[in-house]
C-alpha cells in the first residue's frame, strides 16, 4: 500500500484521515477503536501530553502491518459536541498517537473520528445517528475508500457499542479487550455473537490475535 496522508471533512461532518490507498482487489481490515483500545482513556482525551499507548496494542498492529493487513481507527468523539475541545484538540491527539505508534515500528493506515452525540447534535436522529457507533457508518466510509471486502474484516473494541457497529457493518467479528471500558461491557458484547458474526474476549489488545485470526483475519 502507498503511502497518501491527507485529512478531509466528509459530509455531515466527519473527520476522516487517509495514510494509504487500497489495493485494486477488495482485502480484510482491522478495525480499532481508539481510547481504551489504543491509548489509555482519562475520559475526553484532549491533551497531547496524555496519551498512553495501551500495553500490547503494538504487537496487535505489527501484526496487522507484516501481512500488511489495514489497520483503521473508528472513534466515537462527542467531546466535540460537548465543547470540551475542538478539532485542533483532536488533531494534536491524534499525531502524538501517530507519533508514538511510529516509534515501536508500527502505523495505521486511516482514521474515521465521529463527534456527534445525540443530546448534543442538531438533528441527530434525523441524519447523523449512523455515523455514531453503534452505528456502521464510519466503518463504511473508511471500506469504500480503502477498497475494504468487509465480510473477511473485524474489529477490537472495549465497548458494547463497538461489537455492535461491527456486527451492524457486516463484519466477520468483534473482540472485546478488557482495557478502557471493556471489563464493563464484556458480558453484553458477548451476546451480540450470532451466526455470521463471532464475538471474543482478550485481556488485552496483544491477546486478540489469536481471536481475530480464528474469525479469519489474516495477521
């Protein structure tokens, strides 16, 4: 995969981030959620000096990297909608996270971020309730620009509403790490579990490859 860093705004108002271009024939992705996945969660993470790798999440990544399988954040934001910060919060996050990740060795290849929420968001129900998970729709951005094959796809998570958005965006599974909030949600992820989808528990995000990769993921 090239390499084609850019940042645009998708309508409603998405933030959509693209390191790489896809492939000509559709391919498996790994999906991450971002805080409680990737960097440890002090709740409405806004601040550079912050972030903290979560442990084993680079093993995760590398993994993905050496079969060079895209790895593509999806994350819920509305401390946006809140005003607790603003894009350039965000943005400043997220290169100290693109930072720290290229200094053990390992990249992502895009990042989807939603900052609606429905008590903060005008007309939420009316237009925007899909692009927040569990909603499938930044899933869906990030597959049609990346040339995703969805079905052959999961994603890592701490959070019943990223099993959920998963599940809803027809890929193959979903693991629930038991970092961020996951020991909270573990019970209620599992239940998502049906034919056609599969749902495990990690400890961590390092011990989700096995997981991923008995649901068909090629790492």
């Amino acid at each position: 995969m090239k390499d084609a860093a850019s940042v645009e705004f998708v309508s409603p108002g998405i933030w959509l981030q693209l390191s790489a271009v896809g492939p000509k024939a559709p391919q498996a992705a790994l999906f991450l959620d971002r805080d409680g996945v990737i960097v440890e969660d002090p709740g409405y993470l806004s601040k550079p000096e912050d972030v903290r790798l979560v442990a084993g999440v680079t093993t995760l990544i590398s993994a993905a990297n050496a079969a060079d399988v895209p790895v593509i954040v999806v994350t819920n934001q509305s401390g946006i909608a809140r005003g607790f910060f603003d894009w350039e919060d965000f943005t400043s996050v997220q290169q100290e996270i693109e930072h720290q990740l290229s200094a053990e060795g390992v990249r992502l290849s895009a990042a989807v971020a939603c900052p609606f929420h429905p008590d903060f968001s005008d007309d939420y129900a009316a237009s925007l309730e899909g692009w927040r998970k569990p909603g499938p729709k930044m899933i869906q951005l990030a597959a049609e620009r990346l040339n995703i094959d969805v079905r052959r796809s999961a994603l890592v998570g701490d959070h019943l509403t990223d099993i959920a958005a998963a599940s809803a965006a027809g890929l193959s599974g979903g693991v629930i790490v038991l970092t961020g909030h996951g020991r909270t949600h573990a019970k209620d992820a599992a239940s998502v579990n049906r034919p056609g989808f599969k749902v495990a528990i990690a400890d961590g995000p390092g011990m989700a490859i096995q997981p991923l990769q008995e649901f068909g993921l090629p790492i």
